[in-house]
C-alpha cells in the first residue's frame, strides 16, 4: 500500500535543484519499501517451512499440489516481467503503441496469475483443505495469500498506470511512474521465484 | 515543478479553518507538534497507569485494584509507553528537526508524513478505547503465546492490542520508508553524509531498524489474528502442533532492534546538546556514527537473550551472551565521547544540558546492569525479576526520557517560539532525577532479592516491602516532576519570554532561522562546507551570535498542498482492523461488511490521493 | 515532477538484452521443474538420484540465479546507482542470515541434545 | 535571555546520595528467603559467583565513569561571558584505547560465562551423595505446581521434598500456558512450556523450607503462583516418601495404616465421617485426588496428599490455617479470582469444617 502511495507522491518542495543522491525520492522510496518487505516474506517463508510437515489432520503437499497449475503461473508471473520492462522500455523511448501493448499483456498477466491462484484455492478447498485445516494449510494459504494480495495490488496498480498512458499521461518524462510500479512488480515476481521451489518443489520432494 | 510565479496566497494558506488546516496539513512542522502533542497525553496516560500500579505495589497484599486490572494497567503501561509515548514523542522530532537539520523545506512525501500521523493517532486511540471498554490488553506487552491465544485470553482484550500494533506498525513503516529517503535524498547542497548533525545519523540508523524489524512483528502479529479470529493455530500447540516458541523468536527478532529504535534518537538528542552547552564540537564524529551503525547491525543478532530461560542449549545461550557483551563496546565508545566531547569545554548549565547530562549518568547505569544480563547464567536469576524491571528502566526512562526531555527544552523555543522557564526547568530536573533514582533503583535489590515481574501482589514476609514503599515514593516524586513541567509549559504559552532565533549558540542549521520557523522553513536554500553548518557560518562572518533572520513574506515559495487524502486513508485502515475484531469471520470468509468497507475506503483514498496534484493546482 | 532534472536515468539495457535475460529465465523455470521430475522418479543409483541427494542445493541455486537475473537487469541495479544496491542487498543480507538463524535455532531448540550428555 | 542561578557545587550530588540514602534505609528489612545472593546450592552458587565478578567489575567501571562525568562538570563550568573553549574534534589515540579498554573487560566476564553456561547445561551423573539424581517432572498448571516422582511413583504438589546432597534432575513442561519454575536459592529460571520439555538441575547444599514462584507471566493469578521447596535430611526424605507410599496404598487396598481410613465410616469420628462423605458429594473429588500414588494423570486440581500438614494453600501462598482453608473452600473466587475452582455447590461452614477436619486427618 505504501507502494502505491508513493506514486505521484514526491513533493520536494525544491526541485529547483537535484536531490542529494540525484535520483528521484519515489525511487529510493520503493526500493527501500522492497528492502522492508524482504523482512516479510522472509518471516512468512519461515514459518511455512518450519510447519510444512504439520499435515497429521487433512491432506498434505502430496495429496493437493499440482506443478503444472503452478508452473503455468510462474511461467506468466516471470514473462509478466519481461513484459512490464519491455512497457518502460517503450515509455522511455515515447513509443506509446510499445507502452500500451506491454503494459497491457503485464496487466493480462497479472489477471491471470491471480486468476490462476483463486482456481488453485478453490482446488484445494474442494480436496478439504480449508485455511484452518492444518497447519501445513494455514502457513500455505497466509504465505501464498500475502503474496497473491500483493500481486492483485501491482496488477490495480499497473491498470491505473494502463488508463494514463491510453491517455497518453505517461511521456518519457513520467516514464518513472511506471519506473517504480515495474520495480514493485519485479519484487512480487522474484519472491515467487522463491516460493516456487521452496514451498511446492521441495515440499512435495521431501520424504 | 519550479515554477517562479506562484499564487503568492497559498503560501500563506487562506480561507481554512484551523481545525481544517491541522486535519489536512502536510507541513512537517505541523505534524510534528501533532505527534508531540498526542503521544504526551498517551505518555500521561501511561504514567498515571504506573502510578496506579505503584500504588498497588506500595505495600503487600495489597488491594486497590483487581488481578485482572492489575494485568491491564501493565501491559497497557508498556505497550503506552512503547510504542505511544517514547516512538512518537522521538517522532515529533524526527518530523520537526530533521529537514530543518539537514536544510530541506519539507520530508520527502509530505502526505505520506501525515498518513503515518494519522494511522498511528488512529491506533493509539484503538487501543486505548479498550480501557473505556473494560477490556484492556491483559497478555503483557510481549503477548507470549499461547496465554495471548483465544483459548486462555477469551476476551476482546488481546485482539485490541494485535489489531492496535498493526495499525501502529503500518505507522511506523511508512515514516521509515519516508524518513529514510528524506535524509539520503534531501539534504541541502554539500551536507555531505558525514557532515550530518549527529542527531540526523540517530534518525536514519533508527528508520533502519523500523524498516527492517517491524515487518517481522507485523508477520507475527497477523498469525496471531488468525489464530484468535480465524481458527489458525501457529501458535497454539494443542490443535495442530502449533509452536508458542516461534512467537517468541518473531517477537524478539522485532523485540530487541525496538529496543534501539527507542534509544537511538535519544543518542542523537544527546549529541547534539553536549557540544552547544559546551560550546566544542563533538569528540570523535565518526566513531560515534559507527558506533551507532555497530550497534543497530548487532542489534539483529542478539534477540535470544530475552530467551536465555526457555532452555536453548549452551551453544546458543555463549552466541548470545557474547554477541550482547560485544554491543557494551561500541556503546562504551559512545558514552566515553560524550564525556570527551564535555572535557574541555565550557559547560553552560542551562536546562537541556542538566537533561542530558542527566542521561549520559543514568544510561551508564543501565549499561552495566545490561552486561549483567548478557551473562547468560546470572540472567537466569534476573530475568522476569524486578532486576530487569531496574535495568530497563534505567535505559528507557533514564535514557529515553531524560534525553526526549532535554530534546523538549532544547528545541522548544524553536518550536514555540517561547523559552520555557529555566528556574522550573531545574525544579523538574531534580524531581526527576531524584524520583528516578528513588523509583528503580531499589528495583535493582528487590529483584535480586527474588521478587518476580509482572505480579499485582506480594507477601510480606520476603523482604519486599521497604524497597516497594520507596519505588512508590518515587514514582510519586517522578508525577510532581511532570507536573511541574506541564505548569512550565503553561506558564511559558502564556507569560514566556519570546526566544531569539538562535538562543543557545546552535550549531547546525535550524538556529538560523527565526523562531518559530516559517512554513517554508528556508527562504534562501543553505548550502553548507562543513559539520556544524552554523558554527561554520558564525564563525566565517566573525560573530557569536548571528543577526535576526527577518520574517520573509514567503512570496514565490513553492509547497506542497494540503490533503484530506491521509484522513481519509488512515479512517479505512482502522475500520478494516475494527471488522476484523467485530465480526472475526461470516461464513468462512474471514472479513465481514465492516472490514471490506474499511479496504475499499482505504483504496478509494489512496486511488483519489495518487490523483490528486502534490502542489497547488494554480502552480501548474 | 521534474524528472528530466534529476540525472538519474543511467544506461539502461537494451529490449534485446531483456529479451535474453526471459529465456534464461525461462530455460531456468524449466530446468527447475526438470530437475523435480528427475528426482522424483530417481531409482537408487544412477544420476537422478545423485541429483535427487543434492535436489534442495541445486534448486535453491538455480532460483538464486533467477533472482539474480531480475534483480539485476529488470530491476536496473546493474545499471542503476550503487545505493539502490546496497539498500537491497543488505536488506536482503539481513532478512536471510536472521531468518535462518532463526530457523536453526528454532529447530534445535525443540530437542533436548545438549541435556543429553554430550556436552559432559 | 534569563540565566538562573547555579546550584552550588555541594548540593548537586546531594540528590543522588539521598536516594542512595532512602534505598539503604528501607533495605533493613530483611531475612530475604527469596534472594539470589544467598545461594544454598551448587547451581545458584556456580551463577552467583559469576555474577558477583559482573557486579565488582561493574562497580568499578562505574565509579570510573561516573566519577570522570562529575569531575568534567565541576572542573569545566563555564560562564556564558567566556571565550570558545578550544575546538578539539577527536582523537584517534584515545578512541582506541577507550575501545580496547571495555573490550578487554567483556573478556573477563566471558570467560567465566561460557564456562558457567557450559557447567549447568547438564544434569551431573551422580549426585554429591553418591546415588543417582533424583528424577523429579514438574508440571505448571494455572496456578499451582504438580511435582511428579516417577522412579518413587508418587505425585504432589506446590511441595517439593527433595533430600540434601541428592542432585535434583527436573524434567518440565506446562499443562497450559508458559510459567517459569524459580526457586532462587538453588537455581535460575527456567520457562515451562505445553509443548516440550525443559531441563533444570540443583543439589540442595542446606535443609530448610525455601520459597519459590513463578517467573514467567501466566494470566490472572500469575502472581499467586508460589510453592515451597522443603530440603529434607536424607532420613526425613525416606520417611516422607514411605508416608506418601502407606497413605496411597491404603486408599487402594484398605489395608488400615491410615488413622481416618483404618476405621469404618460408621465408627468414624462423626465430623471427619461427614467431610468424607461431603469431599465426593461436593465434587471435590472430580478436580482433586487425596492419594501420591497413581493419580489420574492431568488432573485439574492439584493433588492433596498430605494436606493436612501442609505449610501453604492456596499455591504457596495462604498459611495452611483452618481459617484459611475455610475461607478458600467457601469463597475461592474472592480468594483467588479466576481460579479453576468454581461453580460448586455451595458450602456451609458447617460443611466446610468437616471437610477440614477430614482434610486434616491427611497427614
């Protein structure tokens, strides 16, 4: 939320001059968030690791994760990437047709990873796995949760920024707008590349 | 944008209500009095609950209030004082001093700024609705699992406390993020990082260790919601084979770096007082920003103290012991400088140095009783007795409260534009030194003596009660002290000489402006050449005491415009906790009406927010 | 906002070089699931189960590398100002060794091995 | 800009000296049967004295210290007329030596820290008495604490008898929330906890009854968790336990070692007969067992063998007085709010004093 706030939002009052570090406060400020929000998912990580065996009541990994669902969604969250800095690309160069058509497939994406996540819920749901069910589900689901809250955030995010550059609001010299929402992007994508492995490859390996 | 032709009334802010302008201002000036202003009535709430609590103790077997009220008045006492006293009262400074420090006409993200005012206001007041409700937080301030569970704490009482520290965490973050770039990006033309004021460097080390440890109780907090209102069991063992000790790891990984974010900002205070009253620079600038670096990075590898009794093992107790004593050195460091930095002086005994000097004689104090602790054998013996009650004390009262305290003397002529009274200064100074002491020191003995925390009574018969009655005395003591600060603050509102724009010989920047500062802080952009930007300016004109800044009428000075935005933002937040903690779940979706009214409200805000321009439409 | 003032837009990649980067990445994704596969079907011998005994090493490692890659030339901080780097990094740096200090801890703590005799 | 008087030299410390003062008067109040300082056993003695190196060395850094700071205010005042001091902005000399100087101090407290840590991880072999340790499962219940003995097979509580000399092995966990065991006498703290066990060990170097608490805050009562650890003469001890062993013993098989229970109910004294009736009538018995050996395990109540001599109820805390055990059995929620013991069928004084007499025949 934070992230989103800082869109739009530097007001040194003296841009007369270039900040200390000549460059924008609005970018220092989201890497710094993303700096913080490491503290996050490492602690959500954790947890999730220390209880994934904690399946005595209801199914286990083995009995609910599917790869190839997930696969699908970490294939489009890594290409959603590509995408979103191939769109900064075409903001910077002030090729509007190249910004809108990357952002737009990064927004489509984002859709369908979170899209993706609701049918895997639902999946599970089906197989008796509620959020309290075990605690192997409860660190699942708060983990994978966190993570899908902030991918819905970015994809809202990214789709405010989708209306301004069809409105043609984001010339190369606001091409930073889009700058900080990619690198918000960017983070959600490599924790999954975290989650990934960690939470369904070994968790569906082990023993 | 710089735009030279600016509508010349908006930088003098017309046609609003006063209540309107505080609501929706983004002035760091005004923010910071706002932060001020709220966390000291926090702080006199959580001060009356400690008196409450000495009265209670004053004697054995004892009965003023009940077990369960007892329970309450502690944890909210330190949760109070925590994070609605020492936090915001160091963040008022925070937001009046550093852009004045570091030569800026704002903080970055000025919205932001009052966001994080208002979140935090929104959550003080969340928690301490509890009291009127009966129903205070009663599992202590570290709210161990599983006693913080649904199960042995049934009530609403620990729901308040989850909820009200995630608000005031997202508080926090959110003035991390932004005073972290404030100070890295902000600073006037050649405040180079090491000519920073001492104080700056507290700040930015302290929005460190916010942004690196508040995730982690956040993380935490939210599992023990989900345990309470979602029928998760993280950490509840009976259920699911939940584990209460990982709360435990969770909490003091945030626990111990908020030890530091409340001292820190206290260092800083301290060091830029000691040098102006003894009218020499500080000794050892750098080593003492290292010092403090040192500390804050050690500060993440020593959480397992506050564990030494839950049975880790030997290996992990000699880690942890050693990696706490190494923490003694650079804190060693800092107070040998401070006295270095008076060694040769020329001491003016004004208020704020009586404070901080105050500070630097009470924190060697809780120092040492902190190596204590760090030797693990003998912290079995303190720990949980009143010992730690002394020690910690020691730290953040005699530490954090002398040095906010002398921080409040010191700056309030440039807040206030007033001097406060320097007779009733030195009356409160002595009340408080001497209530202090008569407070915790006993504490010290009678913990050792084998009195246990966070108990509402105990027998006679164990050799408690003399050192209790004095503890009470002095609290008593301690409340005339603050009294006698609030009738000085009064008086000085009223009756107070008006304060020059430099009355102490101030060496770093926001003593060349006038006092108070206008809205626009600078009307000429300093430039700075070297640390202690001022001394450096008064000594290149030959002078001791600079000129009379004059009132400038602001005109073409471009800032940033007010917002409702913030409010409006910080409202959802609490509503979306508030349905959390009303209707925990409806038909297992876990947020009722009331929590997604409270998103969309928060959405809407920050949609209209991120859309609404940051400088006044006319500007464009 | 003025961000033309601002000198922060240093040399960016090119789209072809983004272009790359996704295919290794994609090639990574790939040997990821590849190697689960191999691993988890691994009889006793052979190289999938010489695979299977160092499965988490080498996944962790390959995800490292991912994170590396975007980190590094989507999110610009080759390219970018070194404090962006050393603000993520040490973040990252802190995030890690505490959490899986906290991790072994935790772990151990739950037994009793020091009680145990060893350490007579 | 008004510049108040100075304080004379003399009186500024005199603040300081008179709290130092008022804390050494009220501390003529002792005995201090709780104290760490007066260890009576070899694992409080091995933290003491590593603790009292900390506090010597404390004290003389502290003197040091606090001694330089008043020196620097009483030589360097200045007045606000006098010229600038001269401007020294560091020195790297000094600043080394006053970081090797505590450095080098820490070592001296750590060495004899991790020796310590090291020294009471483990429950020794033998006791100093010879024999094997005492193996003793210590359980916190809010808010009391059951003491187990599994090689003797009885059970008690919120009275541990442990013999001198014998090393005291305690295995401990929770049956709710964390409490913390602490007798500071003989050992540190050391939490309980639902889901684990944690260890602690002592050897009892004195006999005598030493009070103990808990440490780790454990809800409403937690400060009314007390108990008493009695170190017996390895005699003593013998007698104790065969006393637990004949008691438990006749409860099951009737064979008459029991003044109260060798007689039949009818022959009984009237108001003991009655208080035995009135202990199942009035469910005491659903929460509380009155035989060491063989309890239901989890019980809610603590157990009552040997009540009747008991020196506390009421978890340490109240004298084991007939008024006291009255006034707990018919108003325990005033007693002791929150408490498990509640919703029973009223009692009567008269009830109660035969329940009290019977309890007293526990011996």
């Amino acid at each position: 939320m934070t992230a989103a706030v800082l869109d739009h939002d530097s007001a040194d009052a003296h841009e007369e001059h270039p900040t200390s570090l000549r460059i924008d406060s609005r970018k220092l400020a989201i890497w710094t968030f993303i700096g913080s929000e490491c503290l996050f998912f490492a602690a959500l990580i954790t947890t999730f690791v220390i209880y994934r065996n904690s399946h005595a009541t209801g199914p286990g990994p083995k009995d609910v994760f599917e790869v190839p669902l997930v696969t699908a969604g970490t294939a489009v969250l890594l290409f959603s990437s590509f995408f979103v800095v191939m769109a900064l690309n075409g903001a910077q160069e002030g090729n509007r047709k190249k910004l809108l058509l990357w952002l737009s497939l990064t927004v489509l994406c984002g859709c369908f990873f979170v899209g993706m996540q609701v049918y895997e819920f639902t999946g599970f749901m089906h197989k008796g796995m509620g959020y309290s069910t075990n605690l192997f589900a409860t660190s699942f689901f708060t983990l994978t949760g966190f993570h899908g809250t902030h991918v819905a955030i970015g994809t809202l995010w990214l789709g405010t920024l989708l209306k301004d550059a069809y409105k043609g609001r984001i010339p190369p010299n606001k091409a930073l707008n889009l700058e900080i929402a990619a690198l918000y992007w960017h983070f959600v994508d490599v924790v999954w590349i975290i989650i990934f492995p960690v939470v369904y490859l070994m968790s569906l390996f082990a023993k | 944008m710089a735009t030279a032709a600016l509508d010349p009334a908006h930088a003098t802010s017309p046609k609003r209500s006063v209540l309107v302008d505080w609501l929706t201002t983004v002035d760091h000036k005004k923010i910071g009095i706002l932060y001020g202003a709220s966390a000291f009535i926090f702080f006199l709430i959580g001060g009356l609950e400690a008196e409450v609590i000495r009265l209670q103790l004053m004697k054995p077997d004892t009965h003023l209030v009940s077990p369960e009220f007892y329970n309450q008045l502690f944890t909210m006492h330190g949760t109070t004082m925590i994070f609605l006293a020492v936090m915001p009262i160091s963040a008022m400074f925070f937001n009046f001093f550093v852009p004045l420090l570091i030569g800026a006409r704002d903080v970055a993200f000025p919205r932001l700024n009052a966001m994080s005012f208002w979140v935090f206001l929104l959550g003080g007041l969340f928690i301490n609705a509890s009291l009127l409700m009966n129903a205070a937080p009663n599992g202590g301030w570290f709210g161990y699992a599983p006693l913080s569970s649904r199960q042995y704490s049934p009530g609403v009482n620990m729901d308040f406390w989850a909820l009200g520290l995630q608000i005031l965490g997202i508080a926090s973050l959110a003035a991390g993020v932004n005073f972290f770039t404030t100070i890295l990006n902000m600073r006037a033309p050649g405040m180079t990082l090491m000519r920073m004021p001492m104080f700056v460097w507290s700040v930015l080390v302290t929005q460190v260790l916010v942004l690196l440890s508040f995730p982690v109780i956040t993380i935490a907090l939210v599992m023990l919601t989900a345990d309470r209102n979602f029928h998760a069991s993280f950490f509840s063992y009976n259920v699911a084979g939940g584990d209460p000790m990982l709360w435990q790891h969770l909490f003091w990984v945030f626990g111990h770096p908020e030890v530091y974010i409340l001292i820190m900002p206290a260092f800083g205070i301290v060091s830029e007082i000691l040098p102006v009253f003894s009218r020499k620079p500080l000794f050892g600038y750098s080593a003492m920003v290292f010092s403090m670096a040192f500390i804050a990075f050690l500060g993440f590898g020593v959480w397992s103290h506050h564990m030494f009794a839950t049975g880790m093992g030997p290996l992990a107790d000699s880690f942890f012991s050693l990696m706490t004593m190494l923490i003694a050195i650079p804190t060693g460091v800092k107070i040998f400088n401070w006295i270095g930095t008076l060694w040769g002086g020329s001491l003016q005994f004004k208020t704020p140095l009586y404070f901080a000097l105050g500070f630097i004689a009470m924190f060697i104090m809780g120092g040492l009783s902190g190596v204590m602790h760090a030797v693990a054998p003998a912290d079995l013996q303190q720990t949980d007795s009143y010992f730690v009650v002394a020690h910690f004390h020691y730290v953040l009262f005699g530490g954090s409260i002398f040095s906010l305290t002398a921080g409040a003397y010191y700056w309030w002529p440039k807040m206030f534009g007033r001097m406060l009274d320097e007779g009733l200064g030195k009356v409160h100074f002595w009340l408080m030194l001497i209530g202090f002491n008569l407070t915790f020191f006993p504490m010290h003995f009678v913990g050792l003596l084998g009195m246990p925390r966070r108990i509402y009574t105990y027998p006679s018969g164990l050799g408690f009660d003399g050192y209790n009655m004095a503890s009470t005395i002095g609290a008593l003591t301690l409340g005339v002290g603050f009294l006698v600060f609030i009738y000085n603050v009064i008086r000085t509102w009223r009756t107070g000489a008006h304060a020059p724009a430099d009355p102490w010989g101030g060496a770093t920047l926001e003593w060349a402006i006038p006092s108070p500062p206008q809205e626009w802080n600078f009307a000429v952009e300093p430039t700075v050449t070297e640390k202690d930007a001022l001394w450096a300016m008064k000594r290149a004109a030959g002078v001791k005491v600079l000129p009379e800044p004059p009132l400038v009428s602001g005109k073409g000075i471009h800032l940033p415009s007010p917002s409702w935005w913030p409010l409006f933002t910080s409202f959802g937040i609490l509503i979306f906790m508030v349905g959390i903690m009303v209707k925990g779940e409806t038909h297992g979706f876990p947020f009722g009406p009331i929590s997604v009214f409270g998103v969309l409200l928060t959405a809407f805000s920050i949609f209209k927010w991120s859309y609404q321009p940051v400088d006044h439409p006319t500007s464009h | 906002m003025s961000t033309q003032s601002v000198a922060h837009d240093q040399p960016h990649a090119s789209g072809g070089k983004y272009v790359q980067i996704a295919v290794i990445l994609f090639v990574l994704t790939a040997l990821e699931v590849a190697l689960f596969e191999v691993s988890h079907e691994a009889g006793p011998t052979g190289f999938g189960a010489l695979l299977a005994s160092h499965f988490v090493v080498i996944l962790l490692a390959l995800s490292a590398l991912k994170f590396w890659f975007v980190a590094m030339f989507y999110m610009h901080l080759k390219f970018d100002l070194k404090v962006l780097r050393y603000v993520f990094a040490s973040s990252l740096l802190i995030a890690v060794v505490v959490i899986s200090a906290l991790f072994v801890l935790f772990t151990y703590n739950r037994t009793l091995w020091w009680a145990t005799g060893v350490w007579k | 800009m008004r510049y108040l008087h100075v304080p004379r030299p003399w009186y500024r410390p005199v603040g300081l000296l008179g709290a130092l003062a008022a804390v050494l008067v009220a501390g003529c109040s002792g005995p201090y049967p709780q104290s760490t300082l007066e260890p009576r056993g070899d694992f409080a003695a091995m933290v003491d004295s590593v603790f009292m190196t900390t506090v010597y060395l404390a004290a003389v850094v502290f003197v040091l210290v606090e001694g330089a700071l008043l020196f620097v205010l009483f030589k360097f005042r200045g007045k606000p007329s006098d010229a600038d001091p001269k401007q020294i902005h560091g020195s790297t000399v000094v600043e080394i030596i006053w970081t090797i100087i505590p450095a080098v101090v820490l070592a001296v407290v750590a060495v004899p820290t991790v020796r310590t840590i090291f020294a009471t991880a483990a429950v020794p072999a033998t006791s100093p008495d010879g024999q094997p340790p005492l193996k003793v499962e210590v359980v916190g219940h809010q808010w009391f604490w059951e003491f187990r003995y599994p090689d003797l097979g009885i059970t008690t509580a919120n009275e541990l008898h442990v013999p001198i000399h014998r090393t005291v092995d305690l295995r401990m966990k929770s049956a709710d929330v964390i409490h913390a065991f602490w007798v500071p006498q003989f050992a540190g703290k050391r939490d309980v906890f639902p889901n684990r066990e944690t260890r602690l060990w002592f050897t009892a170097a004195v006999t005598g009854e030493f009070p103990g608490a808990c440490a780790e805050f454990c809800g409403t009562e937690h400060a009314r968790m007390d108990f008493y650890l009695m170190v017996d003469s390895a005699a003593a001890f013998t007698a104790w336990v065969d006393r637990r062993h004949a008691d438990s013993t006749m409860m099951y098989t009737g064979a008459p070692k029991h003044a109260a229970d060798s007689v039949p109910l009818a022959s009984m004294d009237p108001k003991v007969a009655r208080g035995k009736q009135l202990f199942t009538t009035k469910t005491c018995v659903v929460c509380h067992s009155l035989s060491a050996m063989n309890p239901f395990k989890d019980q809610i109540g603590p157990n009552l063998s040997g009540i009747g001599t008991r020196k506390m109820i009421g978890a340490g805390w109240l004298p084991n007085t007939d008024e006291n055990l009255r006034e707990w059995i018919e108003h325990t929620q005033k007693v002791k709010p929150d408490v498990l013991m509640k919703g029973l069928p009223p009692i009567s004084d008269d009830e109660a004093a035969a329940l009290i007499a019977y309890l007293r025949t526990m011996r």
